[in-house]
C-alpha cells in the first residue's frame, strides 16, 4: 500500500495563496498519475487538478483554472500544487491521491463516488485550507 502524505494547508486570506505537497515517503510517485480532490464542509468530494506521471498532461477543473497550477517533480519524489488567488470556496479538506491514468476522468467532476472508483487508489489522509478574513 502506497503511503500519501500531504502539507502545507493552512489559515489564509481571500486572495492569498499557499503551496500544498504530495509526498509517498518510502515510495516512488514517478510511476503514477496523481490527482488532487478536495471537500468542502458539507459537500461531496471533487477533483480539482491532475498531473500525468511524466508531468507532460495536466488537468484542472473549471472553478481553479487560472488560479491554481500543479507539478512535479520526479527527482525529488513531489507533486505540488501552487494556489493562487484564493477564495473562500475554496475552503476545504485537500487530498492528494496517487493511481492511473484514469483519474483525469475525474480531475474536473464532482462528485466522486464512495468508494472512491479504480483508477483513483491511493489517498493521503488530506490537509486543511482555509480561507477567510
């Protein structure tokens, strides 16, 4: 089993940004796809942005377009996802989740089923954003 760690979530302000990180400590990421999907306090699971194991492909879904910019990097065994420009919507728990090729289907589509479908097989345990004055 694949061990997802993820960090850098916070407290911030609308229009600020933060730096969230993907991690597989003891592992290798380089060989898979990896996805992150977040959950809004009393909402369903949705994708926000994905990145091919190469890095050449990425997704992102409409509401983060512009905003948000996801990368890896496959020496250092991270997969990152810079924020910008954020809003209060964008509060929520952030889960970086490692599989194939198939999460892309999911990178801009809400909700993600439960159980989570296959393609989308490994989940961190997630990080805290919030946004808020």
């Amino acid at each position: 089993q694949l061990h997802i760690e993820e960090s850098g979530g916070g407290l911030v302000q609308p229009g600020g940004s933060l730096n969230l990180s993907c991690e597989a400590p003891g592992s290798t990421l380089d060989s898979y796809a990896i996805g992150w999907f977040r959950q809004a306090p009393g909402k369903e699971r949705e994708g926000v942005s994905c990145i091919s194991s190469s890095g050449g492909s990425t997704v992102y879904a409409d509401s983060v377009k512009g905003r948000f910019t996801i990368s890896r990097d496959n020496v250092k065994n991270m997969v990152s996802l810079q924020m910008n420009d954020l809003k209060p919507e964008d509060t929520g728990v952030y889960y970086c989740v490692a599989g194939t090729i198939l999460l892309f289907g999911f990178c801009n589509y809400s909700p993600i089923p439960d159980p989570p479908p296959y393609g989308l097989d490994h989940w961190g345990k997630g990080t805290l954003i919030t946004v808020s004055a």
